[in-house]
C-alpha cells in the first residue's frame, strides 16, 4: 500500500536538518562581536562541536525513537552549555524544539520544558546563581515561555494528529482505488476473453465448419466432377475467407465486411454466400428508410445473422430461409426466419452460439428473441435502439 508522508512532519524534519547550523553561526557571530564578550578558547571547542553535531544531523532523516531521544539529548546538552557560556547562544538553543516534536508526548513535553528553561536562560541573560532580583526575572521569563511554549505545543501537535489522520485516510483510499484498478483490469481481461471467444466462434469455427462440410460433400460426388470441383472450390473460398479473418482478428477483431460499408448491402452479400455453401436459399428483405447506423451497431447485427444462419445450417435442416432489416424512427430490428424442423427455446442449449448473440446485443443495449416450437420453424429476432 502507498503510505502517504505527513507533510507537517516533514517541514519539521527538514527544519531539524538543516536550521542547526545557520544558526549556530548566527548565535557564533552576536557572541564574538558583542564588544564585553571575550571569546575563550573552551567556547570556541564547544561552538565547533556543536557545527560538528549539526552537519552530522544534516545528514540523517528521522530515525527510530531512541535515536531520535538521544539526538534531543545531545542537541539539549549543548545548547544547554552554550547558553551558560554566552546567552546569544540561545538562538541555536531554539532549535531544540525542532528535536522534541517527532517524539511522543511524554519525550516531547520533557523536550519542549528542557529547550524553554535553557531560552528563558538566553532571554534572561543567563542562569541564575541564587535567588535574587535576576533569579526572579529568570522564574517569571520561564513561566511564560512554558506557557506559550504548552499552548504552541498544542496547536501544532493537533495539527500533526489531523494530518496523520488524513494521510491515513489518503493511504486508505489509494489502495481502495489500486484495488479498484486491479478490478477494473482483471474484468477487462475476462470481457477481452469473452470477446475473442466470440470472435473466434464467429469467424474460424464456423468456417472450418462449412470447410469441414463442403469437403465432406465433396467425398459423397467424388463420381461427379463438376459437383466435386463445386465443393472444393467453396471449400478454399471459405479457407481463404477463414485465413483472412484470422488475420483481421488479431489486428482489429472487426468484420472485414462492414468496413466502408452498409449493413443491407452486406447481410446481402452474407445471405448469398451462405447459400451457396448450404444449398439453401436465403432472401434478404428491407423495410424503412436505411439509416447508417453506427459501426459497433452494425458489426453486431452482421455477427447475429452470421450466427443464425450457421445455427441454421448445423441444426434447422431447413429448405428456405427469410431475413428481414427493418429500419424504424428509433429502432433497427434484424429477423432471420427458417422453415426447419425448430426446437423448445427453454430447453438447455450447447456452445457459444445463442449466448454469445445475447451478450453482443446487450453491449449495445440490444435485446434477442427466439421464437420457436418444434415443428415449426424458428425466428431469430435483433432489436438494437439507433439513439
């Protein structure tokens, strides 16, 4: 899962990494200057250690927690030295509380009162030595700083709760929406499946069928020449038909026919392909005023009469077959009709065929019907809204 930085703690973190040492010099800079300051050289040691101290914190992110008392530690003890020797100091010594906000509350408010008692000092213009006039001032410095130190305190740790909760919940909802994506992706990957199944039943199975079928006619008139060539001339027709749909299917999984083309014109052209690979005749009859529908539109319908008809020749053993387009206001139906022996459309089916025809129509919010009894013939009906 992403985890989401808290961004409050990362201004603080880099805060800590990088004010220790300008201020350092800022703090070195008023104390060497200040004319009755007379730097010695054991105030010298301890300002190169603490820069020392501060570019190795420069250098490390926000640790675990022991380190990160001890680095408060550290940074308290000598801030705390440093004060004592010269109160400019107490513009590094600031940066203590920098230190004492990763922590947790019980480490943090020992931080926080530590760094106020060592910049009340600063502000105060040293430690007291006893209880006087200046001891006093120290006391009554210090109360305050605590006081608003506590309440700052507050503020800003409320600040980092809100923002831990709400990189909690941004955490929460990037994984939902990773889940989500993952979903999307896994069903996509079952739908493309389906797809190419569809499309594979459509187009190489049922041309290896009517392959299958002319040359197993074929065998039957091997005495007869011309009906022998017939067949095997329909069988290398369907062979190179079925070649170049493989090849289309896997560029673009589109019917080659209705590619710059009209539906009427192509079912026409379908209808009469099939019939002479059936040796049943199928007319193509058209109501309405054509209209173009769209081209997901018509790849569907043309994969419903290919199908249909298929379904005819595999199991109507029917002599005539009617197809009937008709174009309505807001409708297009498609009804493919054969005088076979038909079948009890609630009874279980096998394959592919009659689901795959209903999930196409439902893609484009189509809807199929069979009509059927047995004895009777079967009416396959396509109704797919043009608006």
């Amino acid at each position: 899962m992403t985890v989401v930085e808290n961004p409050w703690q990362a201004r603080l973190d880099r805060l800590r990494r990088t004010a220790p040492l300008p201020l350092l010099a800022v703090s070195t800079a008023v104390s060497f200057v200040t004319p009755e300051n007379r730097p010695t050289v054991g105030e010298a040691v301890l300002v190169v250690a603490a820069a020392v101290w501060a570019l190795l914190i420069g250098t490390r992110k926000q640790q675990d927690l022991p380190w990160q008392v001890s680095a408060l530690a550290v940074h308290t003890g000598l801030a705390a030295i440093l004060v004592g020797t010269d109160p400019a100091f107490g513009i590094f010594a600031y940066t203590g509380f920098l230190f004492a906000y990763p922590l947790a509350k019980p480490w943090r408010l020992v931080g926080f009162a530590a760094t106020a008692l060592i910049v009340s000092a600063s502000i105060s213009g040293g430690y007291p030595s006893a209880f006087s006039g200046r001891g006093l001032t120290y006391l009554l410095v210090a109360a305050v700083v605590l006081v608003l130190m506590f309440h700052s305190a507050g503020i800003t740790s409320h600040a980092l709760a809100r923002d831990d909760e709400r990189g909690r919940i941004v955490a929460e909802n990037t994984r939902l929406q990773e889940q989500l994506v993952t979903q999307v992706r896994d069903a996509g990957i079952v739908e493309e499946r389906q797809r190419i199944a569809g499309e594979v039943h459509d187009t190489l199975a049922q041309g290896l069928t009517g392959i299958i079928a002319q040359l197993a006619a074929a065998d039957h008139v091997r005495d007869d020449r011309e009906q022998l060539r017939r067949h095997l001339d329909l069988a290398r027709s369907l062979a190179r038909a079925s070649l170049t749909e493989a090849r289309r299917s896997v560029r673009a999984l589109r019917p080659e026919q209705l590619e710059g083309a009209n539906l009427p014109a192509e079912i026409g052209t379908l209808a009469r392909e099939w019939t002479e690979q059936a040796g049943v005749p199928a007319q193509l009859s058209t109501t309405g005023r054509p209209l173009r529908a769209a081209a997901g539109i018509q790849d569907v319908l043309f994969r419903v009469a290919q199908e249909a008809l298929a379904n005819v020749a595999k199991h109507a053993q029917a002599e005539q077959v009617m197809i009937t387009l008709t174009f309505l206001d807001d409708t297009l139906l498609l009804d493919v009709h054969d005088d076979g022996h038909g079948f009890d459309p609630g009874a279980p089916t096998d394959g592919y065929g009659l689901a795959g025809m209903r999930k196409r129509l439902a893609g484009v919010g189509g809807v199929l019907t069979i009509e059927s009894e047995p004895g009777d013939g079967v009416t396959v009906n396509a109704a797919v809204p043009l608006r």
